[in-house]
C-alpha cells in the first residue's frame, strides 16, 4: 500500500528527516508525505509521530498501486 500524508506548513528538513521512510514534497502551504506503508501498524505509527511533533494533518489518503 502507498499512501499520502498532507500536512500544514512547510516541514525543515530536521522534521522532514523524522520520516525516513517517506519521501516529502513542499507545495502551496503544505507538506506531502508519500511512500510504502507495510501495515496498519506501521500507518498508525506514522500519525503518531506527526501528533507528536505537532503537525496538523490535512488529509489522508491511500494511492493507487
């Protein structure tokens, strides 16, 4: 499964470096967030981190493959 995770602001590249496992684009005011998430676990791990270093989620969405 891919997914896009898009968040307010434009992330630095020390917070864009907390998700190594994803690639990141800054557009519009935003961040986007995209790449192979293996399982739930692994999705809910991500949001976690987001809430934990307090970015605002915007959307969610799963890609087609």
């Amino acid at each position: 499964m891919r997914y896009e995770i898009r968040v307010d602001g434009h992330l630095s590249e020390t917070l864009a470096e907390a998700f190594p496992e994803l690639g990141h684009v800054v557009m519009a005011g935003q961040t986007v967030l995209f790449g192979p998430v293996v399982d739930d676990a692994q999705l809910y791990g991500l949001l976690a981190r987001c809430q934990s270093l307090g970015l605002r989620i915007l959307e969610m969405r799963q890609l087609p493959e």
